[in-house]
C-alpha cells in the first residue's frame, strides 16, 4: 500500500508516469474516479494488475514500484 503521492511520485522515477495516465484515460470511470480519488493506492487492486499488464510489466516489476514508493 502507498499514497497516491508515492505511486506517482514512483511512477515518475520509473518513467511511467506518461504511460499510466495515458492508460487512466481510457479505463472505465469507476477506476479513473478511484485512481484520482483514492487515498491510498492498493497493490491488489486489479486495475493495477490490468494496467500492469497494458504496459508490460512483471510482477516484480510492480513490488519494485511498490516498494520505491513506500521508500518516499
């Protein structure tokens, strides 16, 4: 779990920031409502699963993100 600052701040760092907006933005309204509304960002939420899978990333390349989030 992070905060909505941690996850974007991450995604920054990754160089996913970009990306996962983009994907944001054509999701349904109930994710995009959660991705901007939430204050907390869930590793087992399954638009994070979806998204990852959008952009190809691995599971460990989500813990990775994760876990540089909640470094911050």
């Amino acid at each position: 779990v992070c905060t909505p600052r941690q996850a974007r701040r991450a995604l920054i760092g990754a160089g996913l920031l970009g990306a996962v907006t983009a994907w944001i933005a054509t999701a349904d309204a109930e994710t995009q409502i959660d991705w901007e509304f939430a204050t907390e960002i869930r590793r087992d939420w399954p638009p994070i699963a979806a998204c990852a899978t959008a952009l190809g990333l691995t599971d460990t390349d989500l813990d990775n993100l994760f876990a540089a989030a909640g470094a911050l």
